[in-house]
C-alpha cells in the first residue's frame, strides 16, 4: 500500500511524529483501508499531517494534502456555528418557532424551535426511525437542492418522531430545516454565510458543497465492501443535505476548523461553552448531545467530538479543549473505523 507523509511543522519531538504514523498506518492497514488522512492540532498550531494509501485507486492517484473527502455529518458543527453566531448577532432567537423563519415548513401539531434543532431534540425524522415523505414537486432550477429551503421537500410532510423538547433523536434532516434558518435569519444564502463567516476567517480554502454536477479532480473517490471485496462505491448525490451532511474539503481544513473551534475567531467563548454542555432532557439528565457537538470524555480528559458517515467516506473530529489539541481523521471507505485509530494515536499524546 502506497503510503505518503506529509509533516507541517517540527512541533512534536520527531520520534513523536513517527509514533503518530505508524499507529494511524497499522489501522489502516489492519482495516484494508484505501486512502485516510490525518491530523493532530495543538495548542491552536497544526502541527502534524499525513495520509495514506489511494485517493482513487484504479487510477493509482495517492492521497495528499490536497486530496478532498466529504465531511458527513461533520458538516452539522459548521451549521451550528453558524446559527450561534447569528445568535450573537441577535438576528435568531433560538426559542421562536421555526415557521416563524420558515413558513414553507408546515405547522406541526407542537411547535419547534432552533434551539431544539440544535440539540436534536426536534422531533424531526432521520432515515429509518420513521416515515421520510418527500412533497412531489416540478422544480424550475437547474440543480434543484442547490437552495436549502427546496430541500426541505425531502421530508417536510413527514410526521413528527417525538414531541419536540422531549427526546434526543438524531436527525439530519433536522439539521437541514435548521439550514434554512440560518438562511432566512441571516438575510444570505446559507452557504454564503458558512464561506464568509467561518471557511474565510479560518483559511479554510479547500471548504464547499459536494454538489455532484462540479467536476472536483481532487475528490476521492469512495469505497465499500461487497461479500468481503473491497470495490469503488456508488455515485450518490449529497447537495439536498448540505447543512446536515453535504461538505467537502482536504484534511488541513478540516484541521484548521478544529484550531478554530478553540479558538475565537468564530462565537465568543461563552457561546462556545454553551455549545459544549449537553442539554437537558425531561426523562434523563442530559443526553449526551450540546449544540452541534458529542460531549464526553477520553483519557480523563473533556471531549467534544463528532463523527461523519455516509457514502464514500467515514470522518471523525475529536477536541480536547482544555489540552488545546485535536485530532481529526478522513477516509474514502465506507466500512473505516476511525475511532480505534484515534484511539492509537491519542495514546501517543497522552501518554
């Protein structure tokens, strides 16, 4: 297996940096995985990167820096920060009700609000956890999900989960209503607002929709396993997802927006603590959910962290903030299990 390393700055003592590697490779290779990318961040520095194996492999083209893989439901903490800077701004009030931003969502029998959406406490359907009712429409754009409020017709019409408030239930469709939010409480597109607002102050140049009709030479290609055999993955379209599920871009940005997360150039930190402490919920304490982000805890050490899957990619960020160190991981395969990974390398930084 092909394998390339690509080192940023001389941060870590260097058998440091090899140990890094050599657990991320030993994973990989343990796991038959095509191509993956790293990196760790620390103390608001990337200071580390490197990658492995094939970005396609039937065209033998590596793995680099510039190699761009989808975020997954990573691309939901870019929502998030988004909707809470709106909220800075006192442009979105998180307990009004969403028609009051959205009237094209269609009342429901209990009312839901932005906060709720945030904390995947809406009530809203996932995939499989009830029925997605799509609204048939003859759509006059040309590439019709390139606008988050038509997307809503992927599952507007779908009958509430949960009575808002009183449940955790994952969603992305959840995350796409609260895309339009973002949308109409800020006054531009909503992937405007994700490009200016936190891709351009972060550096994040690499950052965009997965719209499926732009040629991208730099995307990976995915892959699955089929009856054991490992085989490219089918072409799917994410652009009807984007605020829950539907960016792209190489590791450093991926890493950058870590950095950034910790940082201050996004939400002051006191929105960022609110963003990180797990809401609460009537039958239970708390679930394990703040605002756009998994709150727990690894190597005694508080962890915020969210994790993308989907089509042609598996993705992973985790933050210890009190340390002021990431790691964050992509790959192209569909069956990559990146926490053990992560898991390998943390123990090289922590111990």
């Amino acid at each position: 297996m092909l394998c390339s390393l690509f080192l940023a700055l001389l941060a870590f003592p260097v058998p440091q940096e090899a140990s890094l590697d050599s657990a991320a490779i030993a994973q990989a290779q343990a796991q038959e995985l095509v191509g993956l990318a790293w990196a760790v961040v620390r103390k608001g520095e990337p200071l580390h990167r490197g990658t492995f194996g094939f970005a396609d492999r039937e065209k033998s083209r590596p793995v680099d820096d510039n190699t761009l893989f989808r975020w997954a439901s990573i691309s939901k903490p870019l929502t998030a920060i988004a909707a809470m800077q709106l909220v800075e701004e006192d442009r979105l009030d998180l307990a009004r009700n969403v028609r009051e931003y959205v009237p094209e969502f269609p009342e429901k029998p209990q009312p839901i609000n932005s906060l709720q959406l945030l904390a995947h406490q809406g009530g809203i359907v996932h995939y499989t956890n009830g029925p997605v009712i799509r609204t048939e429409v003859e759509y006059e754009v040309e590439h019709p999900f390139e606008d988050v409020i038509l997307a809503l017709d992927t599952f507007k019409e779908s009958p509430l989960v949960a009575e808002p408030g009183t449940k955790y239930a994952y969603t992305t469709h959840g995350y796409i209503l609260l895309g339009a939010v973002v949308q109409r409480a800020g006054g531009e597109p909503y992937w405007k607002q994700v490009k200016d607002r936190i891709a351009a102050p972060l550096g994040m140049k690499s950052l965009r929709p997965d719209y499926p009709w732009t040629k991208i030479p730099e995307r990976a290609r995915g892959y699955g396993r089929v009856l054991g055999v490992i085989v490219p993955s089918t072409d799917t379209d994410v652009s009807w997802k984007l605020p829950g599920g539907g960016f792209t871009s190489n590791i450093s940005d991926l890493a950058r927006f870590a950095e950034g997360l910790m940082g201050e150039k996004l939400v002051k930190p006191a929105t960022r603590e609110k963003m990180w402490t797990r809401q609460p919920l009537p039958e239970r304490k708390t679930s394990s959910y703040g605002l756009g982000f998994s709150v727990g805890k690894a190597h005694e050490q508080r962890l915020i962290s969210h994790s993308g899957s989907q089509e042609a990619t598996r993705t992973l960020m985790r933050l210890f903030p009190d340390r002021g160190m990431a790691v964050v991981l992509m790959s192209n395969c569909e069956y990559a299990n990146l926490k053990p990974i992560a898991l390998a390398m943390e123990k090289v930084l922590f111990d």
